[in-house]
C-alpha cells in the first residue's frame, strides 16, 4: 500500500534540490502535491477567429504559419523573432523576444494553437511572446499554478501527473470503509 504521507522525492525528477524549491510551496509530501490545485486554467478548448480577437484580450487562436521566422535586433540589443501566421479571416505576427529557440519551433504549413494577449493595430495584429501547442495535442485546459523562483507551471503540473502515476502503481489505503463507502454510494480512493 502506498501511503500519501512518502516525501515527494519518491518521484521521479524531484532531488534534494527541487524538493527544497518544493518546500517553499508547502510541499513536502505525496498527500501536498495531490492536494495542490491550481489557481486557473489556460482554455486551449475556445479558439477564436484573429478578426474577432480584440486589441488587449487574451485570447486563444488556432493558426497556419505561413513564414519562416526572421530574426533581428532593436536598438536597445533585444533580440526578436517574428513568425507571421494566419487564419480564414486573417493575419497575425508571433512576436518573441530574446528566444530564437521558441520561434524555430513553429514549422511553416503546421497548425498551431497559440494563447497570448492579441496586439499592435486593428490592421496589423501581433501577439507577443504566446504559449504555442501544436493543433496535433489537442491541448484541451491547462492548469496554472501558483509558482516560485525555479518553478513553472508546467513542471509542478508533470510531478502532479507523476505523483498520480506513482499512486497508481502503488495503490493508496483508502481512508473510508468498504461498508460506508457501499452505505453512501461513495466510490473508492483508488478510482478517484
């Protein structure tokens, strides 16, 4: 039987040092890791037309790259890629900034969902520096966590999906009785 009170270390990943970045979130243990739930969700589900996207809004837009990145410098030394993408009602500039690497990522002709704050001018719409997830994933909602220095989202969201694997292997005791599980309905730990 798994016991939720094992320190997150159990997990694969998590080492002296992440546990300790771990711990400034309050997590110590299996049972904190499943217990940590997310302060929002990134909708990658509600995909927008980029005509319909207002100046400001974040938004979520499904796109063709229809360019090879290009890469420059502004006069203050930033180093910008830009990608241009397009939907059916138009067309969008995938700005990033001091990341190549982010840019070189999205392939000419592959669909893309991105999700970031719609800008420039009604006539020339840019978005800066979105979170992209090929249309091929199928993203679904994302969580947000509450982070600190040397952890993202992201990485708390693969350990959380760890921590689960992990309790699936190792069945976890269940805190309720067979009998007061069967009296109110109550389906087991486990299948939870």
């Amino acid at each position: 039987m798994c016991t939720l009170e094992k320190e997150v270390q159990v997990l694969p990943g998590i080492g002296e040092k992440r546990a300790a970045l771990f711990h400034r979130l309050g997590i110590n243990t299996l049972h904190d890791i499943l217990h940590f739930f997310p302060r929002d969700y990134e909708d990658f589900t509600q995909a927008i037309p980029i005509s319909q996207a207002a100046l400001g809004q974040i938004v979520c837009v499904l796109v063709t790259v229809t360019a090879l990145p290009t890469e420059s410098f502004s006069r203050k030394g930033v180093r910008l890629c830009k990608v241009s993408a397009a939907d059916e009602s138009s067309t969008l500039e995938v700005v990033f900034f001091n990341n190549p690497y982010a840019g070189r990522l999205l392939k000419k002709g592959k669909k893309y969902y991105l999700r970031g704050r719609i800008g420039g001018t009604n006539f020339k719409r840019n978005i800066i520096s979105p979170e992209c997830v090929s249309a091929d994933e199928n993203p679904g909602l994302r969580p947000v966590y509450a982070t600190t220095a040397g952890l993202t989202s992201r990485l708390i969201s693969t350990t959380v999906r760890a921590a689960l694997s992990f309790c699936a292997k190792n069945p976890i005791q269940d805190p309720l009785s067979t009998p007061l599980r069967e009296t109110y309905r109550l389906c087991s730990l486990c299948y939870v």
